[in-house]
C-alpha cells in the first residue's frame, strides 16, 4: 500500500491487516513501542482546505507518536489565497522535505491529478474527497464495529441520514462490502436518497423504524448544507428530527447490544437525540480514540511497505 485513496481499491487481507495494527496500538494505549517510530525524520503535511477538528488533530498526533515532525496547512493561510495552484504548493512542501501529504479538498477528482503531479517517493492520503470518499473514517469505523461485533457476517449495519451528501457513507458501505457485512441498511429521507450504484451490497429505504428493527450497528450522518447547490434541498430541522432523528424510542427497535456510532461533528437535536449521544449504547468518543490507532496503522504500514 503505497498511497490511501480509496477503500474500493483496497482487499479484504490488507484491510485486516490495517484493524490488526490498529488493535495493536489501541493494546499499548496508542502508544508505539521499541522501533515502532518508523516515521522518525520524515515530515507529514496536513493539507486542509476543508474545516476539520477529528481528522487532521488525529493525524498529526498518530504521525508524532510514530515520531514524524508534522505541519499543518491550510487555504486561508496558504499561497492558495495569493492564486498559487495545488500541484506548485506540493512541489513546493516536497522540496522542504514533506515525505507524507494528507489532503482533504472540496472538489472531487483531484487525487488522480495529484498523483501525477508529486514525486514518486511521497505519499498520499485522502482526508477527505468532496462527498466522494474518506477512507480512512471508514476503516476506523470498521475497527469500531470489529471490536464490539467481533465478525461483520451476522450483523445489521444501519447507515442513517444525509445520504446523497455523505462521503463517510460512502467509504464505510464500500468498507462493510468487502468485508462481507451479512445486511447494510441505508436510509434517508427520500430527498437525501442517493445514487444507488454508489452503494454496492446496501439496501435503502426510507422507514426509519424498519430499517432500525433488530440493528446490531446505527450510525447516524448530519445534514449537510454545505454541500447543497440549493438551500431549498435543506430540510425543516425540526421536521427532519421528528422523522428521521435516532431518539431513544426508536433505539428500542435495535436489538439490546446495538452500537450508535457518529462521524462527528454530531448537531444535538437535528440527527440524534441528547439521551442517544451520551446514552450507554454511544460508541462516539471512542471512534475518536480509535481514529488515532486507525491512522497510526495505515502511516506504519504505508512506510514499512516502502521497501
């Protein structure tokens, strides 16, 4: 694995391989232990042209903890804002000796150009890709369920909310697919359905109650209207909580041991319910913990796959 991208492009073997090194940091508190700071002289570049608190916070903490320096970079305070281009900034990082570049941008299709543009010794990893892919919230999502459903084949995966918007639908059903997940359920308001050929193995509906009978995982999405052409695609808050929002009624529908998980950043009383969000079936501050350790895993085996 020599860049992240896509989690389509990845196999079942290496994605184990990935939840495997993440188990082993998550077993030593995410901490690196002997001559796990394989990262040591190399510098990593948190290239952000999106907000982000999870993602890049977590990124530059897996990469100091495996012992790389870090910088973080975004558009306002770039050479962007000046009308330098993407590629001229990278060349530019590149010559400073950036070794790892973790991108997250609004536009979609840029990473095939990026990699066409950096040298052939750097690496690159999607933060995030428009509503297209971030692969690398799926793979910790995966690492969440793994470790609470020990096996993907027998259980109900639930994906709720904004779906023809979300990226982290995205990577997580084609990461659930190729893990043989037994049943993926995704289910939105019929405004928010999204094109069905980008949700292979996945069935939609939009009744919310059957899709949550006998969930064994609900992970819930925020709206999101940034990503709307329109303001008229943003549905009633209030409206969009009373049908579609996971308050602790509707949870009685899942099975006893359900896990409610959440990307964040959560907006309390529009997607999920405040008893939902704290309640003792919230497994989302630990996706965070878990999002270290995810990241820690793809930078260690990225490297050491350097040859």
């Amino acid at each position: 694995m020599k860049h992240l991208l896509y989690l389509k492009n990845l196999n079942q073997e290496t994605i184990t391989e990935i939840l495997d090194t993440a188990e082993h940091f998550l077993n030593h508190d995410n901490q690196p232990i002997g001559s796990e700071k394989i990262l040591q002289d190399k510098t990593l570049a948190n290239v952000f042209f999106e907000p982000s608190t999870r993602t890049r916070s977590s990124f530059q903490i897996a990469a100091r903890k495996l012992g790389a320096d870090v910088i973080n970079i975004d558009e306002e305070h770039s050479s962007r804002a000046k009308g330098e281009t993407l590629f001229d900034t990278l060349k530019s990082l590149e010559a400073m000796g950036v070794n790892y570049f973790v991108i997250r941008n609004k536009h979609s299709g840029i990473f095939d150009e990026i990699l066409e543009n950096i040298d052939h010794n750097s690496r690159l990893i999607n933060a995030g890709e428009s509503n297209i892919s971030h692969p690398t919230q799926g793979l910790l999502d995966l690492l969440t369920i793994r470790r609470h459903k020990k096996d993907f084949k027998n259980i109900k995966t639930v994906i709720l909310g904004d779906l023809s918007h979300s990226r982290v639908a995205r990577s997580l059903t084609e990461g659930l697919s190729i893990m043989g997940t037994g049943e993926i359920v995704i289910v939105s308001p019929i405004d928010y359905k999204p094109d069905m050929k980008l949700f292979n193995g996945a069935e939609y509906t939009d009744n919310i109650e059957s899709a949550l009978s006998d969930a064994d995982v609900v992970v819930t999405l925020r709206v999101q209207k940034e990503r709307m052409d329109d303001e008229t695609q943003f549905l009633d808050q209030s409206k969009y909580f009373k049908d579609y929002g996971l308050t602790s009624d509707r949870l009685k529908l899942c099975k006893k041991d359900v896990i409610v998980m959440h990307p964040g950043p959560m907006n309390r009383g529009v997607e999920i319910e405040n008893t939902v969000a704290d309640g003792e079936h919230s497994v989302i501050t630990e996706q965070v913990t878990n999002g270290i350790a995810t990241r820690m895993a793809i930078l260690s085996i990225i490297e050491r796959g350097k040859g």
